[in-house]
C-alpha cells in the first residue's frame, strides 16, 4: 500500500508538470510570428453627397459612404471622409450643373481638411461617385494635395447609375505621383438604397479576391 500511494504521488506531480510547461516555453518565436502576420494599416478615404440623388430620389446616407462602410466593415480599415468647404447643392439637377462646370472649368474646389497621419497606411481605398464620366474635382484637390500618398497603393471604389467604373481611375499614380493602383469596382448607386445586403455581398466577393 505504501508503494501504492507513492507511485500515485509521482505520477500526480508528473500530471502537474505536463499542464504547466508551456507556461515556461519561450515567448520570442511567436511574437515575431505574430508581428510578421500582423497586417498593414488601413485607410477608407471617400467622397459621398446625400440630398437628392439619381433614381432613388431624397437620400440620407450617399451611396458611396454606404459601401466605404463596407470597405471598413470587412478590412477592420480606419475612414476619412472627405468634406468640401461649399457644399454641392442638395438638389439633383442644381448638382449636375455645379459639377459639370467645375470640370470644364478644370477647378480645385477647396476641402475642409487633408488626412493628418497618412504616413501610417500602407493600403488606401478611394471611393467616389461618377460625375460626368469622371471623378468630382474635389477628388482631384485631395489627390494633388494630400502629402505621403507616393508607395502607397490606392484601391478605387465607384458608385453611378451603372456597375462599371471609367478608366479615369487609371490616371490616378499620375495624379498621385508614386502611388499605385490595384483593381477597382464598381456599383450601381440605387442597388445601395434597395438592395444593401446584396451590394455587401458583391463588395465582401471583390475584398477577398484582393486578399482582405
């Protein structure tokens, strides 16, 4: 019996040993395994004007704020917004005609602010509606104003009356000088209204063939 109970005091102690090594394992190898997987910073960066829009008529959130919701939903990304000084006209038609003279005029309307710490991401989603076969000019002001933007890789998002985007996002590592371009999408602004669930599931589909 005596034996017994020592066998079984060994083999307990052995027990308590096993449970409580990895506790004393080294702790180097998976922190730089977890600093190596840990992804690079993320940023949201749109332009999105509620009021009256195209086919849906009055709307509180703009179309293209909805899906850079999305954007952040599924990247974890951080957003900025991007705010004119004047803002376009709340009506549809009035808004037409303000953007299609800001283009032929080639203007630089002024914003209310630029991203102060832009250094910090690598990775730049830009979203903004079609206007004129082209992007506001305020977009424009943010790409020729923002500093830090060059090595930075700049994802394009769109919404219109259609899925498609122009091309003139093609244009924007020579706007942005330095910065590169990876595949954009694009979304027809009344599915974002009716359809939300189905925009989120087209826009999810597009951020997993990039690798999000």
């Amino acid at each position: 019996m005596a034996i017994s109970l020592l066998m079984m005091f060994l083999m307990a102690g052995c027990g308590t040993k096993v449970e409580n090594q990895p506790e004393t394992a080294p702790h180097s190898d998976s922190s730089a395994e977890a600093a190596a997987a840990e992804p690079s910073k993320i940023l949201v960066v749109y332009y999105s004007r509620a009021g009256d829009n195209y086919g849906v008529g009055v709307i509180e959130k703009g179309n293209t704020e909805i899906v850079a919701e999305m954007i952040k939903d599924k990247t974890g990304a951080d957003i900025f917004k991007i705010e004119p000084v004047t803002p376009y006209p709340e009506d549809y038609r009035e808004c037409t005609e303000v953007a299609k003279q800001e283009q032929a005029e080639n203007r630089r309307p002024a914003i209310a602010a630029l991203v102060d710490n832009i250094s910090q991401y690598e990775t730049i989603f830009l979203g903004y509606p079609i206007w004129w076969s082209d992007f506001p000019m305020v977009i424009y002001t943010f790409l020729e104003n923002q500093p830090e933007l060059s090595g930075k890789t700049i994802i394009p998002f769109c919404t219109s009356a259609g899925e498609y985007m122009t091309g003139k996002e093609n244009n924007i590592p020579e706007i942005a000088r330095g910065a590169t371009i990876r595949e954009g999408i694009g979304i027809r602004g009344k599915d974002c209204q009716d359809n939300p669930e189905q925009v989120r599931e087209k826009v999810n589909a597009w951020l997993t063939a990039l690798g999000y």
